[in-house]
C-alpha cells in the first residue's frame, strides 16, 4: 500500500488490493480478524435529542470510541489479518448536514490503524441513504471504495455485499442486477470448486453485509432490521449451496443472530450508540480450518485483556 492515501480506497474493481486470490488462496493455518459495526458518528447526540432524522451535530463520543477501537485492534497479538466495518460509518445520510465532518473524522481516527491491519469497508443505509441512487453509491465508491466485492485472506473467500440493494433499490435497479449478477458468479465458483477434486475451493466462504438477512430465526417476520423473508430464504439458501460458513452484520446495534443448517446469522452490536443491553465493542472471529468462531468483546476487555485464553488456543498450529 502506498501510503494513507490509498487507505480508503483498497477495494476496486470488485476485489481488494492486497487481499486478492493470487495472493491468498493457499491456507496457511488458523488466523484471527475483528468484525466492528456502526461507528455512526453523531447518531448518540441524536438519539438523546430525539431527533434521529435532523440530528447528529456533534459527534465527539463515538470519536473516542472509534478511537478505543482502533488502540484495541492495534494491541492484539496475533494481529488481526483484517479489521472489517459493517456498515453505518456515519449517521449523516448523503447530502445532509454535517456529512462531510463525520467522514473527515472517522478517517481521521481511523488512519491510527496500524499499517499491518486492512480497514474492510461495509456500505450501510446511511452511508448510501435507505433508498440509495447511482449519485449516492458512486458517492460512497469516491470515499471508501466498492459497495461489493471480494478478496480472500489465507485461503477464505469473503465477500462483500451492498444489502442496500437487497432492501430498497427502487431507485438504481440497474445497480441491484449489476450486484446479483456478480453475486451469482461467485457463489456458482465458489459451489463447483468446493465439489472439485483437481482444484481445491477455499478453505471457507464468509459473506458480510450491513442488514442482517434475520434476527433471531430465519422464520421471522418482515422488519426494519431484517431483509424480507422470501429474500432470506433465497439467500439463505444460496448461500448454504456455495458453502458460505457465516453471514456477519450490524444494523441492529446489538447481539443476535443464530444457526441454520450450519450456517451462522452474526449480528453484532455498535462501536457506537447502543439501543440494548451490550457494550461498546467489536467482535473477534477465529477462522481454524473446521470452524468459524467467534465472540464479542467489549472495547475495555479487548483493551486490558486481549484476546481470551480459548480463543488463543485455537490459533496454535
């Protein structure tokens, strides 16, 4: 990487620079990441106030937070192969007030990120506006790159969706066949090499998007913090054909999620404004080549402790 110019802009033309399959496909053994969610700076003042949809004038408190974040990643060792942030990176939607502050800020705290860590950018639905339009994607594309993409990281394939488009893309329909055409490739490669004997698939499949596809089962009704239930279906069963191990996500601003036919729905809570029970924080993931693990921590005891002693074994070759 060049330098903290190109910080932001590490995902393109639909992959990641140095995260690319020429790079990673080969495993080499279990490693850890950190999945973080909704910084959303400005949205705890606007929460207080009441006033979600106009509010959002000062956003010191998730600065901090943000902050904190960043020195927790930065401690752990081993280091995290990747930090990814699902979505919500601000709470101004486009063209609002106070926009440009609160992307100037969080890259600004956000560039304390140790070199070493790759910052993965998740687009939320106030990143793009809950109905988003070619002006507001190509916006986010100009400040933290792709809306969806791939990139692999020690012989796993992740991939990165637009769940905007899943939700409301009445505005760009051109944009959400774009992404179901690309999202069909790579499920359809990721299926064939997992049944091929002459070219070995990757060791897992982990998808991450904003919008969760359910909170607590995938037999729920249709809500705010879900995708529509005829969608998750399809998706769930998609993704359970390319062998897709774990679905990671925010939006709800606390912990959820669950298991179905073995693959794991995580929702994790905020960096940020809280409308639960849970502390702010970020969750560690262990990848071992049998299984996904993970746990969310708050930002104290990822500070003060590090990653949990389970945890830890996990990683020992």
């Amino acid at each position: 990487m060049a330098g903290n110019e190109d910080l932001f802009l590490r995902a393109q033309h639909r992959t990641f620079s140095g995260l690319t399959e020429d790079a990673e496909r080969e495993w080499k053994g279990p490693f850890l990441f950190i999945q973080a969610a909704d910084p959303q700076l400005g949205l705890m003042k606007a929460w207080r106030d009441g006033d979600c949809d106009g509010g959002g004038d000062e956003w010191g408190e998730e600065i901090e937070l943000t902050r904190r974040a960043v020195e927790a990643c930065n401690q752990l060792r081993p280091r995290p192969r990747f930090l990814v942030l699902c979505g919500d990176l601000v709470h101004a939607m486009p063209d609002t007030p106070f926009r440009e502050g609160q992307e100037r800020d969080l890259k600004e705290v956000l560039k304390g990120t140790d070199p070493s860590i790759p910052l993965v950018f998740v687009s939320g639905n106030h990143d793009l506006g809950n109905t988003p339009t070619p002006r507001t994607v190509e916006q986010y594309r100009s400040a933290w790159g792709d809306d969806y993409f791939s990139f692999w990281v020690g012989g796993v394939l992740c991939l990165v969706l637009n769940s905007q488009l899943f939700y409301d893309a009445s505005a760009c329909p051109q944009l959400k066949d774009a992404q179901e055409t690309w999202l069909e490739e790579q499920l359809s490669r990721a299926a064939a090499s997992s049944s091929s004997s002459t070219e070995p698939g990757p060791k897992h499949v982990l998808v991450f998007q904003h919008i969760p596809l359910y909170l607590k089962s995938p037999d729920e009704e249709d809500d705010y913090f879900n995708l529509r239930k005829a969608l998750r279906q399809s998706l769930l069963a998609r993704f359970k054909k390319a062998g897709v191990k774990a679905v990671f996500s925010g939006h709800y601003h606390r912990n959820a999620g669950g298991r179905h036919d073995g693959l794991d729905m995580v929702v994790s809570s905020a960096i940020g404004c809280q409308l639960g029970p849970d502390a702010h924080g970020l969750r560690v993931v262990v990848v071992t080549a049998d299984a996904v693990v993970h746990r969310y921590h708050s930002l104290e005891q990822l500070r003060e402790e590090g990653v949990a002693d389970d945890l830890r074994e996990l990683l020992q070759v």
